[in-house]
C-alpha cells in the first residue's frame, strides 16, 4: 500500500484528501504544519507528499527543498491557491513532480497521483534494466543534487573587509526591526542577498520572503503583480491571482528596482503603505496585510525625487533605513575569499576539481574594475571552471575577451619590473614626484599590513583612488 502524506493548514482539505484517497486503496497522513511534516518524514517514509505552498509556518519551495534532504525519491505534488505559472515551473524545476490549483477537484487529484506513481515506477524499470555502471552514475548525480541542496550555507559569502563588515554589521543590526528598508548598489553587487540576509536574521523568517523585480513590470501588469486581481477583471484574467503582498502576508516583501514603477502605482503603494490593505483589481473588498519592505535601486532614489521620476512622500515612507552596497572594486580585499567560495560553489555544479588560480590571473582580477561587481565574478570564475581541464591551473585563456584587453591595456601603460622605475631625468619634478608618491604608499601599506582601506585613510584618499595609483605605479600588493 502506498503511503501519502498530505500537508495543508486547512483542516477541511486535510480531511476531504484524507477520506478520499484513502477511499481508493491509499494509506494518508495529514498535518497542518512544516515543521510537523518533517518530524513525519524522518520517522517513516512516504511514497508522496501532497503539499500546499502557502503554509503558515513555511512555503512550498523551502518544503520541498527539506523533502529532497529527508528522502530524494519522495515525489512531491505541490497545491497552490492561485494559477502562476512562475512559480510551477518554479518548483518542478527545484524537483516537484507537478503541482495542483486550487479549487480541488478529487478526479484530477486522483488522475494525478497514478500517473506520478507510474512514471515513478517507469523510472525504478528503467533503473533496474540499465548496467551497473550506469546505475551507479545515475546513483552519483542524485548524491551530487543533494549536496549541493544540504549545503545552504553556499547561498551566502562574507567578507572581511572594513567595507564587508560594515555592511554585515547594519544588516544584522536593522534585520530585527520592522523598519523599511533602501538598499543602493551597483548592478551585481548583491542587492537582493542583502534583502534576504535582513529577512534571514529578522523576526519574520519563518514567514514568507518574496521578490519582485519591478523593472520587468509593465503599467498594465503592475498593480496586478502587487495587488492580485480577481477572476474576469480584465480580458485574460480566467481566474483569481494572489498579489505579491498577500504571498509574503506576515513576511518579507522585497520590490528591486523600485524607480521603474509608474506614477499611479506608486500612488497606490502609498496608500497601501498608510492603510496596510490591499484591494485586488477588479474588487472593492479590502484586504489587511502584514508586510514588511524592502526595496532596491541602482540609482540613488533621492535623486530620482529630484528628477521627479519618483514620489517624495512615498521614498520617505521608505526610507525609514538606507543600505549602501560597495561596489566590488571597493572590496578588493575580499577577492581572494569570494573567488575561493564560488570556485567551491562551481565544482559542485560540474562535479570536478578546478585548480588553481595561475598568478597572472591573480594580476588580472587585482588590475580589473569589475563594472560587473560580484555578478560579474561569479561569471567569470563558472566561465573559466568549465573550460579548463580538470586540476589544471586556471590560465589567461580562460577569461573573457574584454577582461583579456582590459588588463592588457594596463600592461602597455606601466612598467612591469615591480618597481618604480625612473622613466626620464632624474631631476625632472614630475619623476621625483611619481618615485616620493611611490615610496609613500609602499610605506604606509607596510606600515597596515597591506591593508588597503587603512592605507586610503592614512593618506587622506579614498579607496579607488588608492587603486588607481596602485595600477599607474605598479604597486602589486
């Protein structure tokens, strides 16, 4: 007998599932919550587990993230409220075998849990025919999938720059308020990690973190994204739709890229902000909502209050807390540690072993201005795993062209002896200049132990013109 585990907070579809498939020859379990889910899962195993996505205690992708820890060949039926299509290609993509909207029709449900079952044991048939080597590499790739999955604390890398941990210290230290939240930083620096640390360390982290990227929103679908809208509000509207406030209901909302809404949703959002409900389109009925913001630009939003490209009265609702992101070329000291990260983090998606860093590469990444910021890195570093041989030393080659020319450039412009060299008359005052500047800054990063910040601020410069200077002198520390 197969057994079925049914996770819902509604006691009546608990109940209604329950009595229904057990009707038709199935052994089910119910529980309202994740975490008593899980309990369940690690005493006794389950064949499938039909799971609703909004739970009170956690969401369907976590869940199913906790599932595929407990029991990889657990198959996993997710039920969700509202027709998306986002988030069921979401969740088959991360291992669901199929999801389920709400209302429930028992046929459907029915239909649906033999042909899980059948492709299932298609899949075992097809296993047990195969070699045994065969089996064993298919056997590797699952263990491989779920190290990866088990190894949360990947998502996330530290730096221990000054700039690092000032900016880890502010997360940490505004994460337990409800303040809303401005994160500012160039594109790829991080902006949406930072939302989900705050979300991570915050009171509200069992409740529901969702992100909207509100520069891919048209006018039209905006309010519909945000607010929901109900069945036959608009032409294509076939049925109810969930807005993003009411997914992170008692959680975190995190809106990127805030000054691309237009004028009349921003003026919708204010209130939203002010009278804490929402009204789907196309309904007159008010909605409470529990939500905490946080929003991201990659322009400062007072100066888009200036161009009058955004509302004043709603950024000062907003921001009630600014965090700045530095940019990577700020951050260089934690180069070494975010390489060594994401070089762990691509071998395990290639299952294979990446060398080492050849020490011209090194120069590079040092020399480099990264306008792609950390994004860029990780891009860098999956591009040149993959195409260098296995335990090989990573090489020039492997870079990207424009990072190639960059670094070449910079070649042709300084003298690479590693020294200052004297390059016309001795006593010509810009010379004496340039080998006092050099000397100088040489001195003093000795004196900090080549920490650079330190460095910047006992000369009375800021970072990027110390790196500057750096690179025209040929200083490589």
């Amino acid at each position: 007998m197969r057994n079925i585990l049914i996770i819902d907070d509604e006691i009546n579809i608990c109940t209604l599932l329950s009595k229904f498939l057990t009707k038709h020859g199935f052994a089910v379990e119910t529980t309202m919550t994740g975490t008593a889910a899980l309990k369940m899962m690690k005493e006794k195993p389950f064949d499938l587990v039909l799971c609703d996505y909004r739970l009170k205690d956690t969401d369907g992708a976590q869940l199913l993230q906790d599932i595929r820890q407990i029991n990889p060949n657990t198959i996993v039926i997710i039920i969700t409220g509202y027709t998306d299509v986002r988030v069921a290609v979401e969740m088959v993509k991360n291992g669901a075998y199929d999801y389920l909207s709400k209302p429930l029709y028992p046929d459907e449900i029915l239909t649906l849990v033999h042909k899980a079952f059948a492709h299932k044991d298609a899949e075992m048939e097809r296993l047990a025919s195969q070699p045994v080597e065969s089996a064993s590499e298919e056997e590797a790739r699952e263990t491989l999938l779920q190290r990866n999955q088990n190894d949360k604390n990947d998502k996330y890398v530290y730096g221990q720059s000054a700039n690092s941990q000032e900016l880890i210290r502010q997360i940490k230290l505004v994460a337990p308020t409800d303040y809303s939240v401005i994160i500012f930083g160039e594109t790829g620096t991080g902006k949406e990690s930072v939302a989900h640390l705050i979300h991570y360390h915050s009171k509200r982290n069992e409740q529901p973190f969702v992100a909207l990227d509100c520069g891919s929103l048209s006018k039209e679908l905006a309010a519909s994204e945000l607010f929901g809208h109900e069945k036959g509000a608009f032409t294509g509207a076939i049925s109810t739709k969930i807005g993003a406030f009411e997914q992170a209901q008692g959680g975190t909302l995190f809106l990127d890229e805030i000054s691309n809404l237009s004028y009349d949703i921003q003026v919708a959002m204010l209130r939203v902000l002010q009278e804490k409900v929402i009204r789907r389109v196309g309904s007159l009925k008010e909605i409470p909502v529990d939500v905490r913001i946080i929003v991201a630009s990659n322009e400062k939003l007072s100066e888009s209050v200036q161009r009058g490209k955004f509302r004043e009265d709603l950024f000062h609702r907003f921001n009630e807390f600014t965090i700045y992101i530095p940019p990577l070329r700020e951050r260089q000291e934690d180069l070494p540690l975010f390489v060594e990260a994401f070089v762990h983090q691509v071998e395990k998606e290639l299952d294979k072993t990446c060398g080492k860093i050849s020490p011209e590469v090194w120069d590079c990444f040092r020399q480099y201005n990264w306008p792609g910021n950390i994004r860029e890195l990780k891009n860098i570093i999956r591009r040149a795993c993959l195409l260098t041989p296995e335990n090989e030393d990573i090489t020039m080659s492997a870079l990207p062209l424009e990072m190639k020319e960059s670094f070449n450039q910079i070649l042709d412009e300084v003298p690479m002896n590693g020294e200052m060299t004297i390059l016309s008359n001795e006593n010509d005052l810009k010379t004496v200049a340039l080998q006092a500047e050099y000397n100088k800054i040489v001195n003093v990063l000795k004196e900090v132990k080549y920490n650079k910040t330190k460095a910047a601020q006992m000369l009375n410069i800021d970072r990027k013109t110390l790196y500057n200077k750096l690179r025209l002198l040929n200083i490589n520390y």
